[in-house]
C-alpha cells in the first residue's frame, strides 16, 4: 500500500528577467575585490537558487571555460532559467552598472594615481578580499563530502592543488589540465560504476 505522495516545493528560481538582471546587478555592485564570496552567498544562501553542491559544480565548469569565471558564471545561470536572453541578461546585469562606477571612480582619481592615501585603501581592500574568498572556501567545502570522489580524495586534491598553484607556483590552466582531467575521468567511472550496480 502507497502512502499518500509528498509534494515538494519548488526549488527556488529567478521569476523573472528583470530579477534576474537586478540580482546580478546587486551581486556585482557587492563585489569589490572579487566576487566569489558574494556570489555564494546571494545565489546560494540567500536566493537558495543553487544548492553548494551545485555552486561548486558550475564555479568549476565556469573556472575552466575561458573568460572572467564570474561572467561564465552568470552566462550560465541566466541561461539555464531563460535561455540564450536570461544568459544576455544576466551579464547586462552583472557589467552595466559596475561600468558606469569604474568609469566615474577613475574620472575621479585621475590625478591621484601616485597618491599613497589611495593605494593604502586599495591594499586594505585587497586584504579583505583575500579574507572573503578565504572564508567562502572554507564555507563551500562540507559540500564535497557529497562529491563523489569522497571528502578523503577531494581534500587531498585541494591540498595539491593549493600547493601547485600558491607554492609551486605553477600555472592555473596546466593544473586545470592534469588534475581537472584526472579527477573528471575518475568521477566519471564512479558514477558510471555506481548506476551499473543499481541496474537490475
């Protein structure tokens, strides 16, 4: 005897193209210095429109592809809701008003370049911004215990990977190669092994 169904609530999505352009407009105009923590903690905290598994996938395609991976990012999400003019709105949103900031910001400092008062706020800036980072991967990585490499191999692979490029110093796109590649054929045989045995 079946039980009477569960209906579950929608997962939490853009409504709109005019929400979707101001939630990206918002995340940008938050992200000075980078906006990987922003990004998480809007799409993924606050709008709840990616799971952090989620996020962590797509931040890892949009870091392969190449482009800015925040405009990857976006290009993506917006596509995904709305197609070819959600992903179209969603960078409209994300470039339009930081633009137009960028370009009064430096009409305003143009003579004061050498000025040390400026350069010691960009520093400060530049500090906070390695913090928030810092702290969103910290945040994001309970997610990988639900990857299926299993959290042992995946810190692991953070730790390589942390010690090739900030150590080693040895270049993004040849630590994408090997490792990416790796890793993606070996999760793939995983999954791949995984649906074989709940086949009947």
């Amino acid at each position: 005897m079946n039980g009477p169904e569960v209906s579950l609530p929608p997962h939490p999505h853009p409504q709109s193209l005019r929400e979707l352009f101001w939630a990206f407009t918002w995340l940008a105009l938050q992200g000075f210095g980078g906006v990987l923590a922003v990004v998480q903690r809007e799409l993924v905290d606050k709008k709840q429109w990616l799971t952090r598994a989620q996020f962590i996938e797509d931040w890892a395609v949009a870091q392969v592809l190449p482009g800015p991976n925040v405009v990857n990012l976006c290009l993506m999400i917006g596509d995904r809701y709305f197609g070819v003019r959600g992903g179209l709105t969603a960078l409209a949103g994300m470039l339009t008003f930081p633009l137009l900031l960028v370009l009064v910001l430096s009409w305003l400092t143009l003579g004061a370049a050498d000025s040390v008062q400026l350069q010691g706020a960009l520093r400060g800036m530049g500090a906070v911004a390695a913090g928030m980072i810092a702290a969103t991967g910290f945040k994001l990585f309970p997610a990988l215990k639900q990857n299926v490499l299993g959290a042992l191999l995946c810190s692991m692979l953070v730790a390589i990977t942390f010690a090739l490029i900030a150590l080693l110093r040895v270049p993004l796109i040849w630590v994408l190669l090997a490792l990416g590649s790796l890793t993606s054929v070996w999760a793939n045989r995983l999954l791949a092994a995984a649906q074989g045995q709940r086949a009947p």
